[in-house]
C-alpha cells in the first residue's frame, strides 16, 4: 500500500478526506494523520510517505514551513496544498515552493480524486525497474486507473521503438 499523509489541524477535516481516500481507494493508501507540519515532516521521515495532502495554515509549522523542510531534507514525495484561503498570494508561493496543486476547501471529491489520479499516473513512471516488470493489474500504483490506448503492435509500434513491417503503409523507421 502507498503511505499517504493528511495534514490539517481540523480533525473533521483530517477525517472526512481520510474517508473520501478510502472510499475510492479501498485498497491502494495507508493513511497517515497529522495535526501539524512537526509531525507530518516526521511522519514522512519514518514512513517513506510519498503523497502529502496538506493544510497550508496550521499552528506549530504551516504547510510551506513543511515543504520547505521536506526540500532541505530531500525528502521526495508530492505535495498537494488543501486550504480554506483563496488568495493568490499563497497558491503563487505554494507553487513556487513545490506544491503539485492546491485545492480550496470545501473540497470536491471529483477535484480530490484528479489529483490522487494524478499522482498514481506520475507514480507509476518512476517506480523502479523490478516494480514496473509486475502486471499492471498488479502494480500498487496502476490499480484503479483505466488504461486506454491501442497496444504498441496495434500503434504500429515493435518493443525496440521501431515501426512495424506493414503498419500504416511503412516500413522499418527510427521514430
């Protein structure tokens, strides 16, 4: 299961986002909580998070103090911001700190799931080798993602990125 981390100091907020996760994600997330940025940075230190799901306005360290940390550490996972605050100023500088996105509470669960769809899509494409290797109906990350697409012999495509004979009227060509 993928650690994934909610960060706000509403519990009710913390709480029902745990829910939203769960209920489209059954088996694909271990949820993490956390009150503040201080126990999401160790949170992430001791369970490899890899999505942060983060208030930007709490007491102890806010959610930019916790980017900005999880940057000198070197610490990889993606942040995306959830606040109540619709001022450009804090989307601007969430963004140029790192953040992935950031969403305005209430939160909409079609923009919620968007966004965890998101991170599982640039998951998958950094996961190492020997993970990738695994069936897609396998893999942790692919789970629940429809992927669509002609195959690579139906796209006219061999496994070396060559073309194959005869497809679309073409021979053997680099691409």
């Amino acid at each position: 299961m993928i650690p994934l981390l909610i960060v706000d100091d509403e519990s009710i907020i913390r709480e029902t986002i745990a829910a939203m996760v769960r209920r489209k994600y059954p088996e694909q997330f271990h949820i993490f909580l956390a009150s503040n940025g201080r126990e999401a940075l160790s949170l992430v230190t001791s369970e490899s998070v890899e999505l942060v799901l983060a208030d930007i306005k709490m007491p102890v360290m806010d959610g930019l103090q916790l980017l900005h940390c999880l940057h000198e550490q070197q610490l990889q996972c993606d942040v995306i911001f959830i606040s109540g605050f619709d001022d450009y100023s804090f989307v601007r500088e969430a963004m140029k700190s790192g953040a992935v996105d950031y969403l305005l509470k209430p939160i909409a669960e079609d923009e919620l799931y968007a966004q965890i769809d998101g991170f599982l899509k640039r998951a998958a494409l950094r996961v190492p080798i020997h993970t990738a290797r695994i069936r897609p109906e396998e893999n942790v990350y692919l789970q629940g993602l429809r992927i669509s697409g002609p195959s690579r012999k139906e796209a006219g495509l061999s496994n070396c990125g060559r073309r194959w004979p005869g497809a679309a009227g073409q021979g053997f060509s680099s691409l």
